[in-house]
C-alpha cells in the first residue's frame, strides 16, 4: 500500500502534531489529522483526531490508527 503523509505542524511545547495524507491507495478528496500527547494522572494520554472525505474511509483510517498504536503500546511493554 502506498502512503505519503506530510507533517503540517510540530509544536514542542504543546506536544501537538498535525499532518495529512497527500498520496493514498484510495482515492481521498481530504485528510487532516491532529495527534496530542498529555499528562493525566502521571500517565500519558495520546489524543487523535481526523478528518477524512469521502468519509467512507473514516473507519479503515480508525482501525489502522488502532493497530499502530497496539504495536507501539507492544514496543513500550517490551
């Protein structure tokens, strides 16, 4: 599968990420997505956030964010 994303923003300090996706293997008119990491209860807390059109692809974009935050959660733990 063919992915280029494109880091829009990275602020340090706010530990706030912005990036797109601008070439897919499906044909996607819009990509957004905004990744915040905070500090809740002296843990970690990684917030995501997206935009998608056509939105029919809202769930494939979810579930591979679900499965490379699995495998990093499985690097941490090792």
């Amino acid at each position: 599968m063919t992915l280029v994303e494109r880091i829009i923003s990275c602020d340090n300090s706010s530990y706030e990420l912005t990036y797109s996706a601008i070439k897919t293997a499906v044909p996607i008119d819009h990509h957004l997505a905004k990744i915040k990491l905070s500090r809740i209860n002296n843990k970690t807390v990684f917030n995501w956030s997206t935009e998608i059109e056509p939105e029919i692809f809202a769930d494939a974009i979810r579930n591979g964010m679900q499965e490379s935050l699995e495998g990093l959660q499985r690097v941490l733990d090792s």
